[in-house]
C-alpha cells in the first residue's frame, strides 16, 4: 500500500493508504501531493483537525468504499466533501473560500474521534449530494510529538500541516 | 436583573442570570465570580467558548436544557475527554461555565446529547463575542473573564 | 448564514404569515442568497392556504402540510437546532419512517419554529431541513397562536407575498 507523509510543526507520522479499498479516492489524492496549508481543529467532531483543499487542490470525489454509517476510529484520514447546500452557520474560523463549500483531508488523532455533534448528524450517509466522506488511510505511525501538536492546535491556533507522499 | 459581563480577548459581553428559573444556580454562580481563567473552545459542541471551574461544590441539574441556543450561558459537567488529551486518573468530568455564539452547536456527553443548566442569557455584546472566538480558533486562545457588575 | 448581504442585490422577499381566527401576523425574509430555489418554487405557490397543526416529535414547532408533489432537492440544509423564528421546508420519501405520522407515508411541509428547545424530527430521530425563511417580525403574538395550538387543535394558516 502506498504511504503518506504528514509533518506538523517539526512533528512526523506515516499512514498507509486503503488503496484496495478505495483506490480511485486514493489515486485522486495521491495525485494532487504535496498538499500544505494552515490545519485547524475541529468543533463538531472532537479529537480531529483538518486540512482543507483550496485552489487546484480541490477534490470533488463520488463516496467509495464500504458505508461506515458514521463511525469513526482514532488514527482514520478520512476525505470529506460538503455540499455548498450545508448551512452551517458563520464560518468565521474558516477562510473565505470554505464558508460553505469544503473539500479537506479529516485527519482523527485520538480519542473520541468523530463525538460530539458529528456524530448524531443527520446528514451522515445522508446522500452523496450533501456530504462524501471516504476513510482513504490510517495512521500507521503516530507518535506522541505529532498528537501533542494537534492538540495545541485547539488552544494556540493554526498550524501548518504538509502532507507528501512516502516514496520507498 | 443580575448581570455579569464576559471578556474574551477584546470582545466584551454582558449576560442577564436568571436567577428566577436557575435560583441554585445563580447562586452558586456568584460564589466562584469573578472567573478569570484559560478560555477554551469546545471540540465537540461546536460553537461554544468554555472555563473550568475548580469548585468543589456540587452544581444541581436546574434549568436544563437539550436544546442551547445562540447566546446561551450554561453550567454543566463535560467529559473528561473532551478537556484533557486523556482520561485523567481519577477525574472523569469537569465543572465548567460556558457560552455558545453561533448556531449549530448544541452539547454533546459521551452518548448523546447532554442537558445543560442554562444559568443566563447573553443580551450585549454576542457579535463580538462570534467574532473573536473564531478569531481566537485561527491565533490562538487568551483568557476568559466572567464577572459580576 | 451567508457573508454581509450585497446591497446592490434585489431587495429582500418578504412573506407574510396568518391565521384566519387570529390578529398575530408574522412576517418572514426569505433566504434567497443561501436557499434560492426553495425559496423561488416556494414563492411560486403562494398564496399559501395550509392546515397548520403543532408537531408531536418536535418542540415547539408548528407544520403545514403540501402536497406530496412538491418535492425540492436539499437545500441551505439545516443539520441541527434551529432558533426561534426559522421556517424550513422538508419532505421525506414514501415509507421513510416507521408507520405513517400524521396519516401520511409520505410528506412534503413547511415547518415553523417558534420557540427554542426545537428540533424538527420523527420518529428516527433529527431530521435535515431546507432553512429558507426567518420571521422578522411579530415572532411573539404568532408564538401565542402556536402555543395555544396543543390545547386548541389546527388553524388555518395563510402565507402570502409581502408585495
């Protein structure tokens, strides 16, 4: 399987991606590494933080894979794509571009992951015109250093995340 | 009318008790003031902007509520896991004070959702509020001032 | 909902709300930015004559019934708690739910929240909405109307354009 590097502020982790499970949402991601940009962490869905694909990166993907009807395991990259028919009231923390349209890499570092208000949203599995959400990788190598640092992210902001490929 | 004003960076705020629906509440809320403490955003509320209170005193379930609003000040018990990166040994809830300022949040326990007591109404001041707590997500989180006026 | 409205957009369509026994009258703007095709094929039908009855899964909700034809895409969906004062349109498939609620296996309606502790759902729990108007004025008197609906029964409520 490939493999995915992520650096966040001087700390590392390896994934290795579901490409016999889902190998077009891997392809397509594959393709458009290296993705980097300011993550920030999540409100709704607990110990997560994510990295949104702005620009040429954008990724408008059909759902693949089996339906996992909403649950969620620490270490889970999941692809997420929102419908710009979502309100989800002010997105103030976001940039301008996702205010209603969002395409990111959802990146679950501990637990919970996918708790809280994500996890009894209506929307899930709803329908693919509303919301994609496709578990692509896990992490295979998470260490403490890198999960510290997502942390941090919820108390002192933003922090650049770099995803590349892990070329053997 | 009791009143307390709320600070977050250079965003002030003030709230009405409602001492008529929330008396215990209320009550206890005015012991622990003022509160000046590490703000931090919920992770799993959504919009909410929330203060630990180290209070040894049993808050009671009053003026609950499923369904928190815009605007809303709640007091409740949240989940260890939600606070720390891990389960504290021994601790498994805290004592917090809270605010939401925006809609799509409402709080969440381990299972469902989780009844808070709202204790007041935020009447001035929540567009501030809305704007330097996502201000605050993006640069990071100050301080959190509750205090009686 | 949206970013700062463009003032050099088309003013706001405003809808006015009544009940045919009652003085309360509400008015609502329309979301056209956020939900504009709701809110156009809803403005198509109006005027709206509507059996509104209090919801029995929801809060402090009132609904109309259309007919089950009216079937709109997702739109300005509304996941979670709505505040006072939101009119949402929703419609569920043919045998979604268990049984038929309110005698109906399948439904298209309009919904409108007039207190807080609300929740449009059913009997499987939170349901999605299209969020595509808000009463601007007169939530109280038209609250009272609402309220008094779970002791009192339906009313006949009326929706017309704010010309």
């Amino acid at each position: 399987m490939r493999k995915l590097h992520f650096e966040l502020s001087g700390a590392s982790a390896i994934a290795e991606m579901h490409d016999d499970v889902v190998p077009k949402t891997c392809d397509a991601v594959w393709d458009i590494l290296p993705v980097e940009g300011m993550s920030i962490h999540a409100n709704w869905a607990s110990r997560e933080i994510m990295l949104h694909l702005a620009g040429e990166k954008i990724l408008r993907l059909p759902p693949e894979g089996p339906p996992r009807h909403g649950a969620i395991a620490p270490g889970d990259i999941v692809y997420f794509w929102r419908s710009p028919q979502m309100s989800q009231g002010k997105q103030l923390a976001y940039s301008s571009e996702f205010q209603r349209e969002l395409s990111e890499f959802a990146i679950f570092y501990g637990e919970p992951s996918g708790g809280g208000l994500n996890a009894q949203d209506p929307t899930r599995g709803a329908g693919a015109d509303l919301e994609v959400t496709t578990l692509f990788a896990t992490f295979i190598d998470l260490p403490s250093e890198f999960t510290d640092r997502c942390e941090e992210i919820r108390h002192n902001g933003l922090k650049k995340l770099i995803v590349k490929r892990l070329e053997t | 009318m009791t009143r307390v004003k709320i600070t977050l960076g250079s965003a002030e705020a003030l709230a009405e008790l409602d001492v008529e629906g929330a008396p215990k509440t209320t009550s206890w809320l005015k012991t622990v003031l003022p509160v000046e403490a590490q703000a931090i955003h919920s992770m799993e509320n959504g919009r909410e902007v929330y203060a630990l209170i180290d209070d040894p005193q049993q808050v009671p379930e009053e003026n609950q509520t499923i369904y928190q609003c815009v605007g809303d000040l709640v007091v409740y018990y949240k989940p260890a896991i939600f606070v720390k990166p891990t389960w504290p040994r021994h601790v498994r809830s805290f004592l917090v004070v809270g605010f939401i300022y925006e809609r799509q949040s409402a709080i969440r326990g381990m299972s469902g959702p989780l009844a808070t007591n709202l204790v007041g109404k935020i009447t001035e001041g929540i567009d501030a509020l809305a704007h330097e707590a996502p201000r605050m997500r993006r640069e990071g989180f100050g301080e959190i001032g509750i205090s009686l006026v | 909902m949206s970013s700062e409205p463009d003032e050099s957009l088309a003013p706001t369509r405003r809808l006015r709300i009544s009940f045919s026994d009652s003085e309360a009258v509400a008015v609502a703007d329309l979301l056209d930015d956020d939900c504009p095709n709701t809110c156009t094929s809803l403005w198509d039908m109006l005027p709206l004559h509507l059996n509104a009855i209090h919801d029995i899964w929801s809060g402090h909700l009132v609904l109309g019934h259309l007919d089950s034809k009216v079937v709109l895409p997702p739109e300005n969906v509304l996941t979670y708690i709505p505040v006072p004062g939101d009119i949402y349109y929703y419609y569920r498939p043919p045998n979604y739910f268990r049984g038929s609620p309110y005698g109906r296996v399948e439904s298209a309606e309009i919904g409108f929240v007039y207190d807080r502790d609300t929740r449009p759902q059913g009997p499987r729990g939170p349901e999605s909405v299209n969020l595509f108007a808000r009463i601007t004025d007169g939530l109280d008197d038209f609250a009272k109307v609402c309220e008094n609906m779970i002791y009192r029964g339906q009313k006949d409520l009326l929706i017309e354009k704010v010309e």
